[in-house]
C-alpha cells in the first residue's frame, strides 16, 4: 500500500500540472499487477474527491504545505480512509512510511497528526468544510454553470459525476444475443443483467479481457447512454454513412452491427484510427477508415453524398467525468467556448455532405447548454433546409431538449451524461 500511496500521489500531481490521467498512469514505473490496480484505484479516487481532501488537509494542517509531494500523499490517504474500506490503522502507517521514502522524514509527524487528527474529529471536520468545491469537488465555475442549467437537479448531477461508472457492455448481435451472452456470463460465474436492446450491466466490474468471449468479439465496452447513437441514426442496408470524428470506434462498430452499410469512419489522426481498426477486427466488421479533418472535407471526401451522418463532435466531456476525474480539473471554462467554435464548423461542413432527406444526428458526452441545445438552436438558425425530430427514447432516458444528465440508480438509468439532436436536411 505504502508504495502505491506515493506512485498515486505523484500521479494525481501530474494531472494538477496538465496532464491527463491517462498519460500519467502510463507514466507508472514496471509493477506489479496488484500494485498497479491499486494505483490506478486510488489515483482515480482521489481525484473524484480532491475538493473535498485538499480542503480537510487545509482545515487540519497548522501551516501550508511546503512540499507538494507530502500534501498530495495526504490527499491519497485521506481519500482511503473517507470512501475506502482499508483498515484505518494500515491507511496512516502507510503514509508515514511513505513520507520517508520521498525523502522528507521532517514531515513525518506532521503527516501522522494530519491523518490522525481527522480520525478523532471527522464528523466536525467533514461538517466544518461548507465551500461549495470542497461539498461537490469540481471547481467553483462548473458547479455555478451546472447549478443555473439545471436548477431542480444540480446537486443530483453533480454527485452523480463522482460515482462509480458500471461496466457497461454492447453485445455484438451479429455474433450472439444479449441474453445468450448473460448465460455464457452466468456460466462463468459472472452475475449481470440486461439494459436497453444491447446492453448488459456486470454487477461486479472485471478485467474486459477476462470476459466470456472477449476474443471472439462477442461485445464491446459502451456506457448505456452512449449505446443510444447508433440505433437513433436509424441507418437501414446499403446506406452510405459517415461517422465523423470516429475514435476510438464505439459508435463505429455500433452502427456496423446494425446493419450492412457503407461506412466510412473518418478520424483527424491515423494513430487514433488505429483504435478504430483493432475494435473492427475483433468484432469481425469493416469500414472504410480515413485520416483527415471532418471540417475540412476537401482532402478526403468524393463528393457523393451520405444518407446518415454521425455527428460525435469534440467537447468538454463534463458529462463522462465519473470515468475521467481528471477532466474536472483539466478543464477551464473558457474551453467551452473553444469547443462551441469547433463544434460549429464541424456541423456546417458535415450538412454540406448530407444527401436531401438524409439525417444527421449531433451528439455530445457534454451537460453544458452551449456545447448542446443552444449549438443546435444557433444551427437550426443557420440553416432553413434542417429540422430537428424528436427522438424515440424510452420513458427511463425521456430528458429535457435531448440532454441525458448522468444519474445513478437502477441499470437503465445509470448512464452518463450525452445530448442527442437528430436533424434531417429538407
């Protein structure tokens, strides 16, 4: 434990640098597999929390932290022993031990009065911290713009973004059905049960490569709300359909499963269509892959144009951040408009490659209105040849203005956070 609390410590401090938790995880030295699930649990944690442990070690602590490494190690413990079941006593022995081993043995008692003084006052300690980041742990902005958009449930999207995502699964249909993929599960000892038309929910998250039929491409790993794209498109045999900005290839391979289409995925990097082509091999599908710029169709597109298109633009991602902590203190708001402007240019050059009559569905893993229904009201505006339809959800997902908020609950309601506009050309 004392090893992981320090590769965890100085993994949340590469995010607070910049970094994307992603490429700090890479980052972690050769360890053990048990180690490393370890890292990446509490890294993920602490950050899902870090408004609410920056806070208590500012409450506590007598002096500010000269030494970021020993504030950032507190940070993790605090984090095991709020919202972790690992036994108190090994929690503080762990990070006083591991206070020497970044080499500041000065600092050792005043980690072990950190740690232990909160264990004696914990209930008046969590009651004294009343700031909105240190209740919530988002950064002040977000939770006053998520607060104003959705006033009768901000607190229950907020809280949402810090649970636990399920591990959600596709069944590839072309390959078996879901309840036949819920016996292979259950013959495996692997108890789940079905979501949606494709989806299946483990109750217990495992390793995806351990799953039944992982490398016979009976399923893919897509968040129920996000499982909802391909079938709204309502892309029929023999379509040309285009999904746009296609990585890492969930929707992709979504809509090939649907139906024998011409499909083409375009993507602005080749390394990230790499992705694409992997997910598509495993599945035992195809489509046709082509790096460039969605915006900029001049230096792929034929000129024949696409009966679907697929929309899935670049955003902020505020509504996956239960899967991806660290986008809740890498963000700033500034970004949003960055990502209105991106998303803008992205729709008006897709709608000129839209046949007559043809759909295109925009989509976001976004719960801010600019990113979604004021975008598709500023495009509605711009162009008289587009209509929105409304969408055929089911009475669990029925949202305001097709923003899906991130919610918890039963399985068909614990999703994350996406809008939907479906729009076909006149």
């Amino acid at each position: 434990m004392e090893r992981a609390q320090r590769i965890a410590a100085k993994t949340v401090r590469r995010v607070l640098a910049g970094s994307t938790l992603g490429a700090a995880l890479a980052a972690v030295p050769d360890i053990s597999a048990g180690d490393r699930a370890l890292v990446h649990e509490l890294s993920y944690g602490t950050l899902r929390f870090l408004g609410q442990v920056r806070a208590i070690v500012q409450h506590l602590a007598d002096r500010p932290f000269a030494d970021a490494n020993v504030e950032a190690l507190l940070w993790v413990a605090l984090y095991q022993l709020l919202h972790t079941q690992a036994p108190t006593h090994a929690v503080v022995d762990c990070a006083v031990r591991a206070t020497t081993r970044l080499r500041r043995t000065s600092a050792k008692g005043l980690v072990n009065a950190v740690l232990r003084n909160f264990l004696r006052r914990r209930e008046t300690v969590l009651a004294a911290l009343t700031a909105p980041e240190a209740r919530f742990s988002y950064l002040p902005w977000w939770i006053d713009r998520v607060r104003s958009e959705q006033p009768a449930r901000w607190e229950e999207v907020l809280d949402a973004g810090n649970a636990r995502p399920p591990l959600c699964l596709r069944v590839n249909v072309r390959r078996i059905t879901p309840d036949a993929y819920i016996a292979a599960l259950a013959a495996s000892d692997m108890a789940a049960i079905r979501v949606g038309a494709a989806g299946v929910v483990l109750e217990r998250p495992r390793p995806v490569t351990d799953l039944p039929g992982y490398g016979e491409g009976w399923f893919s790993v897509q968040d129920a709300g996000a499982q909802l794209a391909a079938p709204l498109l309502d892309a029929h045999d023999g379509m040309r359909v285009l999904d746009a900005c296609a990585a890492p290839g969930g929707k992709t391979t979504h809509l090939a499963e649907l139906a024998t289409l011409d499909l083409t995925a375009v993507d602005i990097g080749a390394e990230r269509l790499a992705r694409v082509a992997e997910n598509l091999e495993r599945l035992g599908l195809s489509a046709r892959l082509i790096a460039g710029d969605a915006a900029d169709p001049g230096g792929w597109w034929n000129g024949d144009p696409f009966d679907r298109i697929l929309a899935d633009v670049p955003c902020t991602a505020s509504g996956v951040v239960r899967r991806h902590p660290d986008i809740k203190w890498l963000r700033r708001e500034s970004d949003v408009d960055g990502f209105v402007a991106q998303q803008r240019r992205l729709l008006d050059a897709l709608w000129m490659m839209l046949a007559s009559g043809g759909r295109m569905l925009y989509s976001t893993c976004s719960i801010f209105r600019a990113e979604n229904a004021a975008q598709s009201e500023d495009f509605l505006a711009r162009h008289p040849d587009a209509t929105r339809l409304a969408l055929q959800l089911s009475s669990a997902q029925v949202s305001a203005d097709g923003q899906l908020l991130p919610a918890e609950g039963d399985a068909e309601h614990n999703h994350d956070g996406f809008f939907y506009a479906l729009l076909q050309k006149s």
